[in-house]
C-alpha cells in the first residue's frame, strides 16, 4: 500500500495489545519457524539473522524491526477487533462493526475495500480432545497456545501428546532441563531433517551485496521446496524411502521406525515436519526423550494409562494436539445485508470469494513459506486497487459463470485439523482462476503480470475510488 498506493489511506486493526501475530501468542519453549527465513521473511528487508531455521523471539523482533522501520506501527489500533462487515452495493462501501478490547464498545465505520490478515486458525483456544480420567490426574495439563510463563517443568516428567510440528519442536527443548519428555503419539508423521544454518545462503550473503543475494537466496529455496513436493506428490516412495533413511540414521541400531516414524499416508498428504539439525533424534538418543505410538485409555492419579496397558508417569502433561481453524478471524460477512456463507464460496486465485466485493484474503502456501503467497497476493491486490483508482471503478468483484465446476476443498491435506473444520473454509474449483495450486512457480508470473480483467473479474460502479469515506481497511497483523 505504501508504496504501490501512495494515493491511499489504510488503517490495521489488530484484536491483541501487541505486534507479532503468531509470533507474539505462541511462546512455549523452543517456538520456531518450521519454513526458512529467507521464504519466510519479507523480500524487502531480506532475513539477516545467521539461522534459516530462527527461533520465535528472534521472528518477532524481525517483524516488529521492519514495520517500525517502514513506519507501518504507527497505523496499527491494537485492541480493535472487526466484528462484522457488511458490504453496501448501493454506497460501495463495507460498513464495519469494530470491538474494543479494553471496553467491549462497539463503533461503526467504512472501508472501501477490506483485506484480511487474520490466516486461518483461531487464536483464544486450540483443538483439545476429550480424555477419559482427565479431572483425576493431579499434575498441570498445558496446551502450547496457552503457555504459562512461569510453568516450572525442570526435573519434571512430562508428557506431549501429538505428532505435529509443536510436538517435534516442544520435545527436544524440554528435554534439556525436564526429567524425561515422551511424545505420545496416535499416529507417526514424516520428519526431515535440516541444517539450522544453511551454509549455501550465508555463503552467498557474504560474498554478494543484499540486493543480490537476496533475492537469489530466496528464489534458491523457493525453488527446493517446490522441487521437493512436486517430488513427493510424482514419486511418493522415492521421498518416503529417503526421508526414513536419514531417520533410521539418526536413531539406535535396532530402533523401531517402521512404528514409531513411519506414516500410513505418503508424504505432503499432511504437512512434513522438520527438526533442524536433528534436534529431536539427539534428545532421543541421549535417553532425555522418547516417542511411544499407542492410543489413550484413560488419564491417571499419576500420569497416562495406554491401551496397551502401559502407564506413562507424568507430572505434566501437554496437548500438543493441534489448531481450530477460523476464517477471517471471525469476521459475520454480508452483502446487502445478506449473510455470507463462507463455505459454499469458491476462492478466486486464492484471495478473494466469488460473488464478495472488495474483499482480498491473505491466504499462504500449505507446502512453503506462508508469505511467498502472501507477498504475492498484497501485489495483486495493489493493482486492482490501482485499476480501479485510475479508471474510475469503485467495485471489484469475482464472478463464477461455470456452473459445472465442482468444487474441492480449499486445503490439499488429509490433517485432522483441517477436516476437522474444512466446511469453515471457501473451497476452490477445479480450473483457473478458481484453482488454488500451491505452487510460487506458477503464481509469480500469474498474479503478478496477468491482466487483471480476464472474464472472472468484474469492475463496476463510477464513485471516484479513494476518496474519502472508501479506505482500504486490513485486519489482523503479521503470521
């Protein structure tokens, strides 16, 4: 918008009391990103940090560091949170409810385009099972999006429930200081290993000025991992043999890895999880962690009774057991005053929702860094807002002639999260431009050079775009 959009006025709203998103709520022990940096961080101010795979407070003060630097903090209201929306087809305008934190107030203002940053999980609670005995157990039960800072879990045994990335990333940490971590788990996922440094990046940094090897660090890596899925999704076996090698290398002669590690699903049918330099298999080899795959029967006085008939001694337990989905942070959406029911919408590009006006949706990548796509997707938007600022538009909006399209569901993974909540999300057709690919091969040139009116696209109404009372409204703040 800064510099795309001179001629706009825009104002964030952001639900918490502090920049960061993600990075700001989640703070259990060893919190990192699980894509690199150099993908990961913003092509404009390219990573400088020496680790690809950084930790959470580092990310934080990266995102914090560059929105001051670009003066973007000054347009944040913290403790403002977008109840509803309502799109004015008459007026061209969203009509905006907004809470405030501190008081429960509400307001009221307009918006003449609505952006939301919000991603996709809900962020006041995660997914948490029902456990048979859970009021008898007498230690803590933590859920990681809800860590207490003071949680004292030295000398401690601790259990953690779940397979997923905060599982692996939650094991080894704990287990630095802990008595001794198990990640139960009902079912194994695929992990690879990968160097916290990538030493090809900071080689090219230091010897090539930033506006080079940026770019060329971040094409590089973009570039392996779309190699890797497409790998994964053409040669299934192939992946799945190689990434079980590097994991049977890393483990006791005679570990069971064909329970404990190896998935029933090939890989990228959920997301691979990844442990830089093979923090969790050190943890486990030292005897400080280990993975035990079984089912839960019930809680204990003392910890966790399996359906094997073993118990696992606990003082703490933690359930790491995934996210709830949440689409645009909540926001009730209509148009004319007519509710919009989000699940039965085609994504169009994977931005915007058929039939919504004015409406653009920060959407990520599900097999890469989540702000490849959305860089990608700021630009697009940029220039509808251009398009229409020049030419005198004052509505934008995706319509979907093809009736014979079937829809699919708009994430490409069998995760339990995601099915667990897939009728929350819009879904996606089976042909462009209602076909999300995941794919920044593909989408770079598309949404960044396509022309904008190509059949799906339509621009109407002659209200002067931009003018006051129409400013583009963002809600939420960095992933």
């Amino acid at each position: 918008m800064k510099t795309e959009c001179p001629w706009a006025s825009y104002a964030l709203f952001e639900a918490r009391d502090s920049i960061g998103g993600t990075w700001d709520l989640f703070r259990y022990p060893g919190i990192r990103s699980d894509s690199d940096m150099f993908t990961l961080g913003f092509s404009f101010r390219p990573w400088q940090g020496e680790k690809s795979i950084a930790d959470g407070e580092s990310i934080l003060q990266y995102i914090k560091d560059t929105a001051a630097e670009e003066g973007i903090d000054r347009k944040i209201r913290f403790g403002h949170k977008i109840i509803s929306a309502d799109w004015s087809s008459a007026d061209s305008l969203w009509r905006i409810t907004a809470e405030r934190s501190s008081s429960g107030e509400q307001f009221e203002l307009t918006a003449g385009f609505l952006y939301s940053c919000t991603g996709y999980y809900r962020y006041d609670h995660g997914y948490q099972p029902e456990f048979a005995g859970l009021e008898d157990f007498q230690g803590a039960v933590i859920h990681p999006q809800q860590w207490p800072a003071d949680l004292d879990y030295v000398d401690k045994n601790v259990v953690v429930i779940g397979s997923g990335a905060t599982a692996v990333t939650l094991v080894p940490s704990l287990a630095r200081t802990a008595k001794h971590v198990t990640m139960l788990q009902r079912s194994p996922t695929y992990i690879a290993t990968l160097p916290a440094k990538n030493p090809i990046a900071n080689s090219l940094r230091k010897y090539l000025p930033n506006k080079v090897s940026g770019p060329t660090i971040r094409w590089m890596l973009a570039l392996q991992t779309q190699a890797f899925y497409t790998l994964s999704k053409r040669r299934p076996e192939f992946v799945k043999k190689t990434l079980l090698k590097e994991v049977t290398k890393r483990l006791p002669d005679g570990y069971d890895v064909e329970k404990n590690f190896t998935p029933s699903y090939n890989p990228w049918d959920q997301r691979v999880c990844v442990v830089p330099n093979g923090d969790l298999f050190k943890a486990m080899r030292a005897g400080s962690a280990e993975v035990v795959t079984d089912t839960i029967d019930t809680f204990t006085k003392q910890g966790v009774l399996l359906n094997s008939g073993t118990e696992l001694p606990a003082d703490i337990v933690v359930t790491a057991t995934g996210l709830e989905l949440l689409f645009l942070g909540g926001i009730e959406l209509a148009v004319d005053g007519e509710q919009v029911d989000i699940g039965s919408k085609l994504t169009y590009k994977g931005m915007m929702l058929e039939g919504v006006p004015n409406l653009g949706v920060a959407i990520g990548y599900t097999n890469a860094s989540w702000t490849l796509k959305c860089e990608l997707t700021c630009a697009y938007i940029c220039r509808l807002l251009n398009r229409m600022h020049d030419d005198g538009y004052s509505q934008c909006t995706p319509k979907n002639s093809d009736g014979a399209m079937a829809p699919e569901p708009l994430l490409d993974l069998t995760s339990g999260y995601v099915q667990r909540s897939a009728g929350l999300l819009p879904k996606q057709g089976s042909r462009f431009p209602w076909k999300v690919y995941q794919s920044y091969v593909r989408d770079y040139p598309s949404l960044k050079f396509s022309k904008l009116n190509d059949g799906a696209m339509q621009f109407s109404g002659s209200k002067n775009f931009g003018q006051a009372g129409s400013t583009p409204a963002k809600t939420g703040a960095s992933r």
